[in-house]
C-alpha cells in the first residue's frame, strides 16, 4: 500500500494529506521527458519582482496561470496516459469516498515556469468549476483531488498553501466555502501551511478545501504536476472534463494499455454488463482495432429481445 489508514484519517479531518514517495523514480522518469516534449523550456526569467507586492496584498486567478495546461488522453507516452488510472491512485479513491466504484473526472498536466506569470493567488477552494451546487457532506458525494509532483516542489519553486479544516472553522466559521473579505484572507494567511514536498509525492483534497498559488522565485525554475480527479460512479453533480468530447485524441494510448477496472473508471461497461451484446462488443472493436477486448468478447453477451 502506498498510503495509510493515518492519511485517510488526515484527508478527513484536515482536508489535505501530503503523501511523500507516493510514487518511484522510475514511475516519474518518463513523465519528465513527456513533460519537455510537450512543453519544453518556457517562460525563463528570473521572476523575482513577481514576488515583491505591496504589504497586504493578495493574488488573484487570472487566465495566464492556466496556460500550460493539457487534458488526457496526451500527445505523448502510454506512461503519461496511464499515471492518473494508476491502480494505487484508484484504491485511494475508494478508500477515501467509501465505494468501490470510483470514476476519473479530471486529468490534466500542468507546466509553471518562473517569471512566466504571477502565479499568486488569494485562499479559494476549487468546487465552483466542478459541480453547480456546492461541496457535499457525504463521503460518497465528495471528490479526490490529487496533485502528483513530477519535481520537486519547494516554496520557491511555487508550492501551493493550504489551511487545514479546523484552521478554517476557527476563522470563518464551520463549513464555510468563500473568503470573499480582506480581514477573511489575512486570518488565513497567518494559518497557512506549505505543501512543499519532493517529486513523486501527491498532496490530496477535495473541492471544499482552502489554498492558494504562490509564484515561482528560483531563477529559471520550472515545477512539473498533474492533477488528477476521482468521483464515485453515479454522482453526476460532479464533473469537469467530459472525455467523450475528445474524441480525435489520442485514445488508443489509454486503451491499448489500461484493464477493464482502469476503463472502468472512465465510464466503459465491464465484462459481462447488459451493455456488451454481440453487437456493441462488434462495433467497438471496429473502433478500435487495437484495443484487446478478450475479456469482454469471454463473458457472456447480453442480447436484447425487441
């Protein structure tokens, strides 16, 4: 196991749990060279005058942070294409949202380069572009939100702050999603704690969890992440990234190297589901050609009686 029942037990208490070594060396390896491929070297500089606000004040998002950002399936490895339905990662999630059916809703790279923007940000939690309602209560309502290091990620290399859940009900009140006020993000400020970590560590929260960006200070410095989503099957309040609206991207590299239970999480039936009949089993082969559908073309095959 890659995690303990102490970090569940943070996750639920805190709302974050930073998990060192999560994943190898030899795991992170390819994504590196994924990451120069897709992104190379940009935005060097020495970005120190970003870091020099006025006393008091704070960041804010703005569409520039966002700009090296890329959404599965990737222009680039199998290995990249696999990371976020690493089983590790699906036995987290189940762990953490108490169900053994979880669904992947997020993926995505992440490439910050000093200097290239301000990357300071006030104290948010992220739920406002992932459903329309608000943060649910219920384990099984809530989501997983993973950020794997593929650097190492010190302060100066921009780690993201967070404040832990008791901090937050200590300034803004029990269960509170906004800090819409100035005095609001100076209480924060005071209790916020750095994510800093190596690579291959995975900082876990969820939607309803205060923190914020920081910039990178060290010259020419770059920090390499993904991040990485999970949902219980079913909750359709959740969403961000609807895979099927991709479909000219590079798919075969996700299912050429993925098992049922890694599909399963992107929403394709088992073997064995009413969904698969002679028919759907057929014409999806013929989608794709290279996918092995073995286990799926063995179990029994449901026909529809019209």
């Amino acid at each position: 196991m890659r995690f303990t029942e102490d970090d569940i037990k943070s996750w639920h208490e805190d709302g974050f749990v930073i998990i060192p070594d999560f994943f190898t060396v030899g795991e992170i390896g390819p994504l590196l060279e994924d990451f120069d491929l897709l992104y190379g070297r940009r935005g060097q500089g020495d970005g120190l005058l970003l870091d020099k606000k006025q006393p008091g004040s704070f960041g804010a998002s703005h569409a520039k942070q966002f700009t090296n950002i890329d959404t599965l399936p990737y222009n680039a490895s199998a290995a990249i294409n696999m990371i976020s339905l690493h089983p590790a990662l699906i036995s987290l999630a189940q762990r953490l949202l108490d169900t053994e059916q979880v669904h992947l809703y997020q993926s995505h790279t992440w490439a910050k380069y000093t200097g290239e923007a301000d990357y300071d940000q006030g104290f948010h939690c992220d739920f406002g572009n992932h459903t329309l309602t608000v943060p649910a209560e219920g384990n099984r309502q809530r989501t997983v939100d993973i950020i794997i290091y593929l650097t190492d990620v010190t302060d100066g290399h921009g780690a993201l702050h967070y404040v832990t859940k008791p901090d937050v009900d200590a300034v803004l009140g029990e269960g509170a999603i906004w800090a819409l006020q100035e005095a609001e993000q100076f209480e924060l400020k005071k209790r916020e704690r750095s994510a800093a970590s190596a690579a291959g560590s995975v900082v876990v929260h969820g939607i309803d969890t205060f923190h914020r960006g920081t910039n990178l200070t060290v010259p020419d410095g770059h920090r390499f992440t993904m991040t990485v989503g999970y949902k219980a099957a079913g909750n359709d309040m959740i969403g961000f990234t609807t895979w099927q609206h991709a479909a000219d991207r590079p798919w075969q590299l996700v299912f050429n190297h993925a098992d049922p239970a890694q599909l399963a999480c992107l929403g394709i039936p088992l073997p064995g589901d009413p969904f698969w009949t002679s028919r759907t089993l057929r014409l999806t082969q013929q989608r794709w050609p290279d996918w092995d559908m073995r286990a799926y073309f063995a179990a029994p095959a449901n026909e529809i009686t019209r």
